[in-house]
C-alpha cells in the first residue's frame, strides 16, 4: 500500500499512518511497526538494503514518492495494473461499443476464438484499424 500510495502522487508519513490507522484491522498499528514497513519499502529492510531495486521509495521534500520509473512500472504491473499498452475498442458487428481491451491481449487471439469480456463471453471476429469486431 505504501508503494502505491507513494505512486499516486506520494504522501506525508503522518498524514497516510493516520489514514492507514482508520482501518480496522491497523487501528492498533504502532509506531515501531510502522517504522518497519517504511524501512522495508525506502531501504530495502535488513535484509535486502544492498539491493537498489528494493529501495522504492524515497523522500522528496517532504513527501514519500516512486522516483524511479521503472519500479514505479513493476509495481504497477504486479499489482495488475496494464501500463502503457495500446487499447483498442471490441464493438459488436452490428451494435454498439462494449469499451476498450488492451492491444496486446487481442493480438493473441484468432478469429474464432472466445473470451470474457464485461460480463459477456463473445467470439473475435476480425480486428481491423484499432477495433476489435465480436459477436456473441
């Protein structure tokens, strides 16, 4: 959550512990233990402080902020968040728009194949000029 936090625009330690203590389940979150968790995601922790890609965060002038893009990308991905991928619109044959997939998803697929999409299980019928035809 810090690293996020930290990748939304940064935070101020006081403000985001006294948000985080808001939950149930941190209401009795203590300083030492707070510390910890800053510690692990600013150094690394005990255990990996030699290693640079566990520093993720840093402080900014006075704010907790991902300074560097790629981790900032690695975090993204590994909390299933699609970074700087194409979108492309899936829109019936003869209907309506139903929004945009990821690119990189629809170029694996083959005319004919069936996927889950907004709730719907639809067949790729042909992909042409940054749209994806489908059909149930």
């Amino acid at each position: 959550h810090l690293v996020t936090v930290a990748l939304g625009g940064g935070f101020v330690e006081s403000e985001l512990l006294a948000e985080v203590r808001t939950a149930y389940s941190y209401r009795t979150l203590g300083d030492d233990e707070w510390q910890w968790a800053l510690d692990f995601v600013v150094n690394g922790g005990d255990a990996l402080h030699a290693y640079p890609e566990y520093k993720r965060i840093s402080l900014d002038d006075g704010r907790y902020v991902v300074g560097d893009r790629q981790i900032g990308t690695r975090h993204r991905l590994s909390i299933g968040t699609i970074v700087g991928d194409a979108q492309i619109e899936v829109r019936y044959l003869n209907g309506p728009s139903l929004g945009t997939i990821v690119e990189n998803f629809v170029a694996r697929l083959k005319p004919g194949d069936r996927f889950l999409f907004a709730g719907r299980v639809l067949e790729l019928v042909r992909v042409r000029e940054m749209t994806a035809w489908v059909r149930r």
